[in-house]
C-alpha cells in the first residue's frame, strides 16, 4: 500500500475534531470530497480489471473464489471439474506449471484477411461460445502468462454468473457448457506461437480460412496501406520472400506451405514436396531467391522429413473454409453455420450467415497492368496450394473441410486469374 492513501486520509480527516464554526458550505464540500474519494477507490478497482472480464461480467460478484467448477474440454457435457486456483498453474514468475490445455476450446488462427474477425464476432453472438473481443497472440512466454491470468479469471467468473442464474430461475438443469475461444491471425507463419500451442494447447481445436491468392494479396496489401505501413508502389519489389520486417509478399499467400507445418501429411512424396517448393515454376520469376537456394531449401527439408513422422505433428483438429464460403448466395454459409456448430459441439443452432460486402478504399487495384506479374505468381502458388490441399490435407481425419462441395469447386478456381474473368 502506498505511503498515501486517499481513503485512510479521508477517515483521519473525518476523526479529526470540527470547530463548532464550521460551515454548512464547507461540511457540503466534505462531503462531495468523500464520495469522489470513494467512487475514485472503486473506479480504479475497475479498472485494473482485463476489459473483457469487465464486459461480460459486470453482473457478477467481485470476490473470486480459490476454487470453482466448470464443464471440461471434453465432448461431455455432465461431467464437471475443478478449477484450480491461479497459483497452481503459474509460479511467481508467471512460468506455467500445471495443465492448462482445458482454458482454450478453439482457436481462429486463419490467415489475414481472411474472415477471421467476422468469425469471431459471429461467434460472439452465442452464449455457449467467447471469443475475446480483441487479437489474443500467444507468440512469447510472457504472452502464454497473461492469457492464463485472463482466461483463468474468464473461466471462474463465467461459471460464478451461471450459478446465479441458477439460483435466481431455481433450475437445477446443468447450464450449457461454454467453449472459449481466441482470435490470431497468422499462427502458422511463426514457430514460436505454432510450439506454444503444440506444448500447451494440444486439444485446441483450430479454425483457418484460406482466400484466392490474388485476391488475399490485394486485401491484405490495403490493409497495411490503410493502417500508413508503408509498402512500396511496385508489387513486383513484393515477390518471395518478405524482407526488412514488412509482413506483405508474395510468399505469404503460400497458404500450403503454411499448412504444411501442421504435419498432417506424409511430407515424403517428390509430388508433394514439389507443390510445398514451388518447383514447377520458382525459375520463372526474378526476386523469388532467399538466404537458401530453393534446391538447398528443399534437400534440407527432405533431410528433416526423414526424422519426424506425421505422427509427431499436431494433433489438433482443424476446420478449414474458403472465405467466398461467408457470403455466397446460396445454401452454403447455412451449411457452414451448421458444420463450426458440430465441429464446435454447440447445443443450439447458430444464427444466421447473412451475405455481406465490404468495401473499403483501395491503395491498389491488383487488376492493374502493373500487377500483371505479381498475379502471375500468385495464380501459380493457388493452383499448387489448391491441389496440396485436395490430394494431401484434406485426406487427414483430423480435417474437417465446410461445404466440401462448395470448398472444392472454390479451391478449383485458384487457377484462374480472377482479373480475367472480370469485365
């Protein structure tokens, strides 16, 4: 506690004799003095708080108890176990020291610009699914600390509210189990986050969405514009590899390559290694070298493969969509809606998909002559990343695909420069 506390001040100043003079005024100002002090100690209570435990809980009791219990990760839905308390799971030093793979039920870790925020705001939109209403990386030791102090408080608070919902309705029913969950887009281009979930969060079930190549380029580049990251105006200098911390290239629409971290296929096959490397094509563009030549890339990848079987990847479940999938006009955002509600063992029907189109202003327009080469490129990276994902990914059980008909017929279409098909 400080030397100086408002409120101890307050009370010694309210035990301290009061000459019979003293004013009607200034005992007015005393008292509006005090009850500032007071809503200042209570406001700044509040305020320490993560916001989103003060959002979604504002109803419910202040005083947190050691223990409590809560539905676990698993598929029952009667079962229930004890949450720990805090100093069980993290140290004094925030080192993680117990398991907490049963915190974090799913995780949207699609790539950028690609549906992951309208997920989990439509995901919000349940009350048997949070997602945390801001990006929520786990990408360093000091990340993984903080997640475990918020979710951990999420967990207990939620179940808090559910038990005075149960008290007030006099219902003795088991309330619906709520599955946590957190947005990142990106995960799959960073080793550090891809480990963090591997070690800790083996039974997440992730959620990716994938986007046309040429398409995702553009998106993704006037983002960055509109958030004044400066790129340059030549998308050519943009081929290969991203280069001097800038997270725009052409390599990043690699979306099969990223996939491939996973391990969920055999990473054996000349076919298969051909279509992660780009073999068919990495000679036709200029910029597409890196620290190693593609064939000195690829022997050493080979040489890893031989020591790591698909066994030792992840074991998690992946959901993957194509974003078209979102706003189509047809059956298929319903049958989406149904596939993330059983993929997710959601007890109530999901709302609605409703069609959308956002339009946003553009630094570019990739249909530009200017462009010509640039989509070259990433039309090549779709046709391979499209036939990876039929052929190898989606042979995987761990793999659930929405809409298969609908995702295939959209993958198919990475052949084609879609600036050729408009008028």
């Amino acid at each position: 506690m400080s030397t100086h506390d408002p409120v101890i001040s307050t009370k010694a100043a309210c035990n301290t004799r009061t000459p019979a003079t003293f004013s009607s005024s200034r005992k007015l100002t005393a008292f509006y003095f005090f009850i500032l002090t007071v809503v200042f100690m209570c406001g700044r209570h509040l305020l320490l708080r993560p916001p989103s435990v003060y959002n979604y809980s504002n109803n419910i009791k202040s005083s947190t108890p050691s223990t409590t219990e809560i539905t676990p990760t698993t598929n029952s839905n009667s079962t229930t176990i004890t949450i720990p308390p805090l100093k069980d799971l993290i140290d004094k030093n925030g080192k993680v020291i117990s398991d907490i793979s049963w915190m974090l039920d799913f995780a949207i870790i699609g790539f950028p610009k690609s549906g992951t925020s309208f997920l989990k705001n439509y995901l919000n939109q349940t009350d048997e699914t949070f997602v945390y209403h801001r990006e929520f990386c786990i990408k360093k030791a000091s990340d993984l600390t903080r997640f475990v102090e918020v979710y951990h408080e999420l967990h207990v608070r939620f179940q808090q509210q559910q038990q005075q919902q149960q008290q007030v309705q006099h219902n003795n029913n088991k309330n619906k189990r709520i599955r946590f969950g957190l947005k990142c887009p990106g995960v799959l281009y960073r080793s550090h986050d891809m480990n963090i979930y591997k070690t800790y969060f083996p039974n997440t079930k992730f959620i990716v969405g994938i986007r046309h190549p040429v398409m995702w380029f553009e998106s993704f580049y006037n983002y960055q514009v509109g958030r004044n990251v400066s790129l340059p105006a030549s998308t050519s200098s943009l081929i290969g590899k991203c280069e001097n911390h800038q997270k725009v290239c052409t390599d990043r629409s690699r979306f099969h390559a990223a996939l491939a971290r996973l391990r969920k296929t055999p990473l054996v096959e000349k076919k298969e290694v051909d279509l992660l490397f780009g073999t068919r094509y990495e000679g036709n563009y200029s910029n597409t070298s890196s620290l190693h030549p593609p064939q000195q890339q690829r022997q050493r990848f080979l040489n890893s493969s031989k020591h790591k079987k698909q066994q030792d990847g992840f074991p998690n479940q992946l959901l993957l969509y194509e974003v078209r999938q979102l706003h189509q006009n047809d059956t298929t955002p319903r049958e989406l809606s149904e596939t993330l509600r059983n993929y997710l063992d959601i007890q109530s029907d999901l709302p609605p998909i409703l069609s959308y189109k956002n339009i946003k202003p553009r630094a570019i327009n990739i249909c530009d002559d200017e462009h010509a080469n640039v989509r070259r490129l990433l039309v090549d990276h779709g046709i391979d990343a499209a036939i990876w994902i039929k052929e190898y990914l989606m042979e995987n059980p761990t793999v659930e695909i929405a809409s298969p008909e609908s995702f295939v017929r959209l993958l198919d279409s990475w052949s084609v420069d879609p600036c050729a098909t408009t008028s």
